[in-house]
C-alpha cells in the first residue's frame, strides 16, 4: 500500500470522508487493508484510511492560536478492471 500512500491525497475521496473537520491536511496519511476479493474481472480491494484535517476559518486573522490537524478515518473501495487495468475508487458509506 505503499503506492497508494504516496498518492495525492486530492486523487482519493479522502475531503467527502471528513467527519470531523473541513478540509484534510497535508500531514500524511496511512492505509490499512481490510479484505481483498477477486472474481474473473475483477480485483476488490477494501481499505481503511487513517489522516488528518484541519478546521478551516475559525481563526482570526491576528489570532496565534495554531491550527491544530484532528485524526479522521474513512473506509475506500478500490476495484480494479482485470481486463483494462483502470481503478473505481469509492467511498463507502462510514
């Protein structure tokens, strides 16, 4: 899962996964493989994603509180075409 850690973060539908912050931050993010499933087209893959966002605009412009990243995880399905080799990514419902 190396690979999909070093992907853009904006690639992966990690902003719709927020729960409780507004925006995903920079800071980087790890993945976790919860089940694999193949069949004769194609490869299912189910993971988890741990990562950070940030509450965005709660801040004065003179205020020097930092913004502090708070912890998110969201559930991606990844389901690969054997025959095309394209990726469907979805965001299961969490």
């Amino acid at each position: 899962m190396r690979e999909v850690e070093a992907l853009d973060p904006a690639l992966l539908p990690l902003q719709q996964g927020l729960v409780r912050s507004s925006y995903v931050s920079e800071d980087p993010f790890k993945v976790m493989i919860i089940e694999m499933a193949e069949d004769t087209t194609s490869i299912s893959i189910h993971a988890g994603f741990f990562y950070s966002g940030i509450v965005a605009g709660c801040n004065c412009a003179d205020d020097p509180t930092p913004i502090e990243s708070q912890p998110e995880y969201c559930e991606v399905a990844f389901v690969i075409d054997k025959q095309s080799g394209g990726v469907q990514t979805i965001l299961l419902p969490g």
